[in-house]
C-alpha cells in the first residue's frame, strides 16, 4: 500500500478561487475585506509568513495593512495599535503574527482583539464558543485540516482520531474539532508514554509536536490518515515534518506532505476567517442601519 498524498497546495489554490468570487460579491455591496497583520521584530520565519499571507490576501481582492513594529516595542504600544484597528471600519480581520518579544505577554495580546475581528481564532471567546459548537472563528491550522480531510472524503465520525501534541494553537482546538464531528479522540503530549501504544490505535493521527521524525512507521497502524503539522529543518537544511514521509506513506491510507500539505492550508484559512468576519461586520452594520 502506498499512501494517497493530500495536496494541501492544490486544495488552498482552489479555495482561493472560489473566495475571489464572494469577495467581488461583498465588494459590489460596497465592502472591501480587510486584514490588519502586525509584525514586531525581525524573525525571518514570520517575516516569511507575513509575506505569504500578504501575497494570498493580493490574489483573492482583500486588502491587507501590514503594520511593523521594532522588537523594542513596548506591551501598552502594541495594545494601543490593536485597540486603533479594533475601532478601524476598513479593517475586519487583525493579526499579530506570533511568537512575540519577551517583554509583551501573547495572551494580553490575544485578549485585546476585538472577537469581531478575531480571524486566527485564538480568543477566549472564540475558543469558548467552538468548544459549545456555536458559530465562532476557529484556528486557522485545526480548521485547514478538518477542509483537507473533507476534500478527500475522509469520514471522522465514528473514528479514532489521535492528535500529538497539546498547543493551544493546533492540538487542543483540533482535538474539540475532531471532537464535535463525532469523532473519539484522544490528546497525547510530551508526558505520554509510550506514545507508541497510543498512536498505533489512531485510524487518523494528526501530529504537532515540532519533532522531525517522531513518527515513523512502527508507529502507525496499516491504513491510517497521517496529518503531518510539523515544521523542522533536518541537518541539510530541508523543510520537514514530525513524520518520516518516505517510510510512513508506504503503511498509511494518506498522508499529507511537508512542506505543500498542511502549511497552503492555514493560509486560506485566514482568508476565509477574514470573509466570514466582513461578511458578519456588513449584516450587522445593514440591520441596524
């Protein structure tokens, strides 16, 4: 058996063009979507992030402000900038790409985003509101994989889904998706041992730990669906996930790759936080008009 790839590239670049269509529809009513992306520092790697997101926002006709702030910034500067974009009419989505200086705490950060305009999903609110399976933004990555899945008819409901690793941006949110889609899910993390008997039972095992090669294929069980969310560089250099790929494909059902899998994902999916938040800001503005 080798594993069916799922292309998270190719699934992203068709979502983007069907967001061009419901961004020209907003648009002929008057509202352009727009994202708000906070920069502090230099970090290459969000810098690189940043760039992507920006480029994606060009594409699909939403506007995008990228505001950059010197990692010297102080905690009441930044908040004072968030609480500007809160109160701005051309901004529907806001953005602090994280990690963020030592000097600024990321949750005061999170919190004083308006939930209105919360498209990463992070807020407490936002959080609250999944976890009770109301209508809320949902983290962008959790949100990517659960399109990824649809899109190769994976059915969830019934399954044993196993997510390594606990975050507050991937593991747990993932897990209370998995978990309102009628799925039996079990969290394993860095205390868990051995992770192996855990992982083996999994019928979908998504991995976010930030290990390269934590998995490999004594690890799974045959026909498993593998989602891979790690991001590591190997000793050459190279773009890898927490899976060994090469070994993993041969005994799982399908597997998504690094990079090309779960990263173009995350990335729409902002896209269609920001649409969804437009859209939510023009219906309230209309009926109380």
């Amino acid at each position: 058996m080798t594993a069916q790839m799922i292309d998270g590239k190719a699934i992203a670049a068709a979502k983007r063009q069907e967001m061009k269509t419901m961004v020209a529809e907003l648009k002929s009513e008057g509202v352009v979507p727009g994202l708000a992306v906070i920069l502090v520092g230099e970090n290459p790697a969000s810098m690189s992030y940043v760039k992507g997101k920006i480029r994606d926002c060009k594409e699909v006709g939403i506007y995008s402000r990228l505001l950059r702030l010197p990692d010297t910034v102080t905690e009441a500067e930044l908040l004072d900038e968030i609480k500007k974009l809160n109160e701005a009419d051309d901004i529907h989505g806001i953005l602090v790409q994280l990690p963020l200086p030592e000097q600024i705490s990321e949750q005061k950060v999170i919190q004083t985003i308006s939930p209105e305009k919360d498209v990463d999903g992070f807020h407490p609110t936002s959080l609250g509101r999944m976890m009770t399976k109301q209508d809320s933004f949902v983290p962008c990555t959790p949100a990517g994989i659960m399109e990824m899945l649809k899109a190769v008819h994976v059915p969830i409901a019934g399954k044993h889904v196993v997510v390594v690793g606990r975050s507050n941006i991937v593991g747990k949110p993932a897990s209370l998706l998995f978990l309102n889609h009628n799925a039996t899910v079990t969290i394993c993390h860095s205390k868990t041992t051995p992770l192996a008997q855990y992982t083996k039972q999994a019928d979908v095992l998504v991995v976010a730990v930030g290990r390269a090669g934590l998995i490999g294929a004594e690890d799974i069980k045959p026909g498993a669906v593998v989602i891979d969310v790690g991001m590591n560089r190997n000793e050459k250099g190279k773009l890898v996930g927490d899976v060994e790929f090469d070994e993993v494909k041969e005994k799982a059902s399908f597997i998504t790759p690094v990079p090309g899998g779960v990263g173009p994902m995350t990335r729409v999916m902002l896209l269609e936080n920001t649409l969804k938040a437009a859209r939510k800001i023009n219906q309230y503005r209309k009926a109380h008009a």
